[in-house]
C-alpha cells in the first residue's frame, strides 16, 4: 500500500510506461496483468480514474491476489471521504488500539476509521485481526457487512431473511440482513455464482473487491459517473414498475422461485411476492398454472398489499428498437440507456442485472458501452432484456470469413459466433504476421484484432492460423492468385489459395503446380486458408 501522493506518482509512471511501450495485438491495458477482456477491468480502470483503488509498483493490479482485512478496510474507508484532519483525530481516539501493533500508516487510518464508524469493534481488532501472526484475510461475507455499514445500513431488523442461495446454510444469521442490504441495493447478485452459492467464507480478491467497490460508490454518488452538460436538462428517470396506489403493477424479471413465492428483479430493487390462491398466471397467451413459471422469465404482475400477486403475464413478444447510444444513466437503484434511432426518435431503456450486454461479438458490461455506440435492444416494456451493440471506437477481435475485394468489406466472426462486415477505408494500415500488406493479402481463417476509430477501421493486426486439410483435388484455377479446390475427407467442398512460395512434392520430387492432376490425392499444410505444402499420395 502507498501514501495518496506516492499513488499519484505511481499511476503517473504507469500511464508514461504505458503511452511509450509498444501496444500488443490485443490492445493497451492500464495494468500489465489485466487486458482489456478481463471482467473486472472496467470497475478497476473506473477506481483508478477516481483514486479508490491503485495498483503496485511493477505496473501490475494483481487481480487474483486475496486481500486481507486491513487491506480490504483501506479501500471500503475511502467511500467516506474524510478529510486528514478528520483521520487524524480518529487516529488519536484509537491510539491505545493501533499502538498495539505494527501496522503502515495506512492500514492505520482504515482501522481508525472503520472503529470510529462500526464497521468494525476493538475487541475484533484485539483478537481477529491477526491470524498466526499474518493479517488475516478477508472473507466475502465480513466484507459484506462493512459495505453495507458504509452505504448507510443502520440497524438490523429482527425478522427471518430469506435468502436464495444453496449455501445459505453457512451464512451465519447476524450477516443474512448486511446481505439482503446488499442484494437490494444491487451490489450482491441474489442468485450467487454460477453453482447458486454465495461462499461466506471465501476469500476475496482484489478483482471481486473491485467490482463491490465501485458499485457501492454509484450508490453514494448517484450519477457523477455522467453529470449533463451546461445547458442540458438532467434526462428524466425510467422506473420499470412504478408502484401506485393500493394495487400496483409492475414489470420485472423473475430471478428466484420457492414454492408460491417468486423473486423478480424490477429495476428498483429485488423482492419476494407471494401467488394468491387464484391469482390468474397468462403465458404466451395460454391460462396456466404456477409449475409452468421458471426463472428468467419477464412478467407484467398486479400486486397486492403485502406483495401478493393478483395476476401475472408473460408476453413472449420482444420489441426491437436500433439506434445509437445517446446518453447512459448510472442509477443508484436501476440503470438506463438513451438511444435514437435513424429516425431522431430517442427512447429510454432501464438496465437490469440480468440484461444481457454484448459488445463487438463478446459478452460485456454497461460500463463497456459508450455514448455514439450502435445498438440493437430487444425490449420488454421498457426494460432491456438484452443489448448488442457495436463501438464507434475500440477494439474487435475475431476470425476473418469472408474478404470482397470489390467493395473493399472483410466479413469478421468474433467469440459469439456473430459475423459483422467492416468496410476498409483509404488509409487503411494492414499488418499480417507482423509484415505490412494490403486488404488482399488477408486469409480467410486469419485471426485479427481490428482497431476502429469513429466507425472506421484505423488499423488490421492479422496472423495467420495453422492448420492442414486432405482429399481428391477436384479444380485447379492458375492465375496471379491461383486456387486449389478440393474433396476432403469430411465429404466437404474446401477452396483454397495457393501460395506463391509453395512447395509441391509429387512421386518423390519437387513439382509445379502444373503438375498437379484432378483427383489427385493431396495432403496440405495451411496458414489459414493459404496453401504452404501440398504432398500428392498414390491412391486407388
């Protein structure tokens, strides 16, 4: 850990290091050990920016790297903001605690902090802060209490509190209402990892600390993410489901089921609701019954007093509006999208934890997406179930399928399976395996990271992709490019270029490509879809 003037200084080198370092085929990264593709590189990059977390010396963030207690308390204490004459007379109060131990500066001022505002008590200091000498680390479910104390939970309600995990079990009772706290205010996901658990007592990572940090600074700062301009009107909140009256109506998505109760996630908030008896359950049109109900559905539901749902309707026709991102409105409760279409029409879109963003072909966050971005937006209500969209700037990485010479375009299949045509612009600079060529030079096959600066493509790093193919030569085109058609053994028509430094072997000798012969039997080594070595096998 460093002083916040040390900090500055070193995020200072890093930004020089970087600017001067040569960029790698899959882009520039803040940190040398987190590439762009990193799932948390977008909640770090954002901390960095507003001086919640740093990094280490040798340029790197250490994603992976568990945090200890005093550690974890360093970066959760800065969300209060307290000048150093307020750290320091909190370091004074607590002086007969930190005196016992050896401890930075820093640490020093987190745990200051942390006994001043609850997080934490003396007696923990005194007896848990320390584990066979080492600091101990921090597991998921402490740090989740000291996030929600610093959010502003105040006292724990009596009540039992129902949570959807697997391992709900081994969260201990008195930490159950800092997660619920959490899972309301959109920190904590209520379904938990990919298995259903939520792991109380796995150690946390910097990266998953990361993630908890920046979205509890959206809390506390609602908005400063985009403030309006000077002279523009604040955009007008969209609440998917806004409560009214006795009987409310609201649109969500279902998240959790238990018996009759459902957990749907409109926008504002996540919460249980409980089936009436006759509550009346429509599903594409179709009176059905509660069994048929499954997570992740989007519903319309009336609602009763006491969350009791009267009716509820899935409406399996999605909307589709397309257009350009216009504006991005981070919420404290619920995010939203502003997009105009073609036509100047601008609609506003809520954003939800179980809204499916892709970007550029591969799974992203709305962090990733910028203003001036294209998107298509499959819509329910006004909520978006899910996002695709296309940068106006940044990076594409996939496989080239298809090059049309004549109108300049290269077809592209990034890690979706999604194929986007890009048109190549005049000064256009192509490097294929890192040699400079021109468009007609790429391979299909050929993998390429594509740098696109206001919807154009600035720059093409391509490399070709090994590989080999066999079967009975059906065609051969001689001319400047010359082809090679061939049956392969998988019963498939497979064309190909040859290339111009091609070795041919045929009954024991270098050949031409004049002596290859239709139904030959050929076996081939390929950069992608570029013929290096053909060798001729006698077969009957």
């Amino acid at each position: 850990m460093t002083s916040q003037k040390y900090r500055r200084i070193t995020i200072l080198f890093v930004v020089i290091l970087f600017s001067l370092s040569v960029f790698s085929a899959y882009g520039a990264s803040m940190f040398t050990d987190m590439v762009e593709t990193h799932w948390a590189y977008e909640y770090v990059e954002k901390l960095v920016d507003i001086g919640l977390m740093d990094g280490y010396e040798d340029a790197t963030f250490r994603p992976n790297q568990i945090v200890n207690t005093a550690d974890a308390l360093v970066y959760i204490t800065r969300l209060f903001n307290f000048t150093e004459e307020e750290i320091e007379k909190k370091r004074n109060e607590y002086a007969h605690v930190l005196n016992r131990f050896d401890l930075s500066e820093e640490r020093e001022n987190a745990i200051a902090i942390a006994l001043s505002e609850d997080l934490i008590t003396e007696a923990y200091v005194n007896n848990n802060l320390f584990s066979k000498g080492e600091l101990r680390e921090a597991t998921k479910a402490e740090i989740s209490k000291y996030f929600a104390i610093a959010l502003g939970m105040e006292e724990r309600e009596e009540g039992v509190y129902a949570l959807l995990y697997n391992d709900t079990d081994l969260i201990p009772e008195r930490t159950r209402p800092y997660i619920k706290f959490l899972i309301d205010k959109g920190i904590l996901d209520a379904k938990g990892d990919e298995t259903g658990n939520f792991n109380p007592n796995q150690p946390v990572t910097r990266a998953v600390l990361a993630k908890m940090l920046y979205l509890s600074y959206t809390q506390l700062h609602e908005n400063s993410i985009t403030p309006p301009k000077a002279n523009e009107k604040e955009p007008e909140r969209v609440n998917a489901g806004e409560i009214i009256d006795d009987k409310k109506g609201l649109t969500g998505i279902i998240t959790g089921k238990i018996d009759k109760f459902l957990i749907i996630d409109h926008g504002h908030r996540v919460d249980s609701y409980q089936l009436a008896k006759d509550a009346k359950i429509i599903i594409g049109g179709n009176e059905r019954s509660i069994y048929d109900i499954e997570e992740g559905m989007t519903v319309r539901v009336t609602v009763d007093e006491g969350n009791i749902i009267k009716s509820l309707t899935v409406d399996k026709d999605l909307d589709i509006f397309t257009g350009t991102i216009s504006k991005i409105n981070f919420g404290s409760f619920t995010s939203s999208i502003f997009v105009t279409s073609a036509e100047g029409v601008t609609k506003a879109f809520n954003i939800l934890d179980n809204t499916h963003i892709r970007l550029n072909g591969r799974t992203a966050y709305l962090f990733s997406i910028k203003e001036g971005d294209w998107v298509k937006v499959e819509v329910f209500d006004n909520i978006a179930l899910t996002v695709i969209g296309e940068s106006r700037d940044g990076k594409v990485e996939g496989i080239i399928k298809d090059i049309n010479l004549d109108e300049n375009i290269i077809s592209v299949e990034r890690e979706d399976g999604s194929v986007h045509e890009y048109l190549a612009g005049k000064g256009l600079i192509i490097n294929r395996n890192f040699n400079g060529v021109s468009l007609e030079d790429l391979r299909r096959g050929d993998r390429v990271v594509l740098s696109i600066a206001n919807e154009e493509l600035e720059s093409i790093e391509a490399e070709s992709v090994p590989g080999t193919d066999e079967g009975y030569i059906k065609e051969v085109f001689i001319s400047r490019t010359p082809k090679l058609t061939i049956l392969n053994h998988k019963e498939e028509i497979k064309d190909y270029h040859v290339s111009s430094k091609v070795l041919i072997k045929k009954d024991g000798e270098i050949r031409t490509i004049y002596d290859l012969r239709l139904e030959d039997y050929v076996k081939l080594n390929l950069e992608s879809d570029e013929i290096m070595i053909i060798e001729v096998e006698n077969k009957k």
